[in-house]
C-alpha cells in the first residue's frame, strides 16, 4: 500500500517555481522515488524518479533529502497546463506494482 | 501512435451484464498493469503480468475480475456480473524491465458505468 504522504492540494501562482514536498519516511534503501501527475481525465504522466541523488529532466526537479526520508518534486516556471494530481510513489525496482496514494492537487494560477 | 491503447473508451452497462477490455502495450514492454481509479482517488492496482504470466492480483480483484494476456502482447479484464460498483475508469499502463528501473506508461482509460 501506499507509503508516502502528500498535502491534499497546493495553489501555484504562474510563472513561479511549484515545490511539491513527499514524506517516505519508511522508504528502504533499495526504493526509488517516483513521480506522476494526471491532467484531468487522462492517464498518469511520468515525470522524474531517483534513488539517492537530486535528478533533473526537462519537465522537473527531484530533491531527495540525505536521509532520504523525504523528497520535493520542483516545477521551476508553472504554467497553466502544469494544474494537475502529482502523485509521489515508492518502489524497489525492478519490483511489482506502483502503488498511488491520493496525490496533490496542484492548481497554478494565472 | 505507438503508445498504450486501451479500447473501448467508454463503456455503459447495465447490472449483471459483462463485460471486457482490452489493452494494447507498447511493443517492446514486458510488463503490463490494471489499475481502477474512482473519482477523487489515485489509480488502486489490480493486478500485472510478467510476459503471458500473471505475478500478483490484489485483493481488490474479487472472482467476478479475470485478467488475461495470453500471448504476451495484448490483455484483456473482463468483468462478469458486473455491479454498480465497479463504475470507475479502468487504466492499463506498461513498462520494459529487466534488472532495470522501469517506468509505467499509461493508457487514456476505460471508463466503465454500471446502470
């Protein structure tokens, strides 16, 4: 089941970096991070994953605390279409399923 | 397009019927995954094969649920005796892995209602 926590929802003012944190307190040391968003009525979106060190690509930031207990997903300049559920999930890989919990909704305001 | 396809889109019964969807994954991937979401909550797993062999299923799979993926390319969920219940949209997603970290690519859904 899912082992992550998340805030319910977060607003994000346009053109400003989004920050969206991830509490996996219990993460083991062979689970990476992942993150997915969903626009509404579409399937999930891969977006970033890491295990240890922060990692960037073209849609995002992944901060990985030392510890590893927590993580925050960076959307550096939101736009409109970033408005979507950003789901934090922990796997060992390669493992089994991804289990999703119930996300942030991040709403960017124009 | 060669993504994740999932057929039919959407898809309205009536209690007690079946019914059955389909899921194309990208070519080259090995895994493929059911998931159901419900309005305002993440994506549940339900079940996901390795090839043509079915690893793991949920609990949430009751026996009227019958996954399949005979050949190792498309799957197939069917419901029997379907109830107002399983209304949801129904997402297959797939990945290539192999001692590797994988990532799940999803399809648009199949949303089910049940009159």
């Amino acid at each position: 089941d899912a082992k992550t926590t998340q805030p319910p929802s977060m607003d994000c003012a346009e053109g400003r970096a989004a920050n969206l944190p991830c509490n996996h307190s219990t993460i083991s040391g062979n689970e990476y991070v992942y993150w997915y968003r969903q626009i509404h009525s579409q399937g999930p979106q891969y977006i970033i994953h890491g295990l240890k060190n922060n990692e960037t690509n073209e849609m995002a930031s992944l901060i990985i605390t030392e510890d590893r207990k927590s993580s925050t997903l960076i959307l550096p300049h939101a736009t409109l279409r970033d408005t979507a559920v950003y789901y934090c999930i922990v796997r060992v890989a390669p493992g089994n399923q991804f289990y999703f919990g119930t996300g942030t909704s991040l709403t960017v305001i124009p | 397009d060669t993504g994740v396809s999932q057929d039919p889109r959407h898809k309205i019964t009536k209690r007690g019927q079946n019914v059955t969807f389909r899921c194309d994954p990208i070519s080259e991937h090995n895994r493929l995954y059911w998931y159901r979401q419900t309005l305002g909550q993440g994506p549940e797993f339900l079940t996901y094969f390795q090839n043509e062999a079915q690893l793991e299923k949920s609990r949430l799979l009751s026996d009227r649920f019958s996954a399949e993926r005979p050949k190792g390319s498309f799957s197939t969920l069917e419901i029997q005796r379907t109830e107002q219940g399983d209304s949801a949209m129904y997402l297959c997603a797939s990945s290539f892995e192999q001692g590797s970290v994988g990532e799940l690519f999803f399809g648009e859904g199949s949303r089910l209602t049940v009159l």
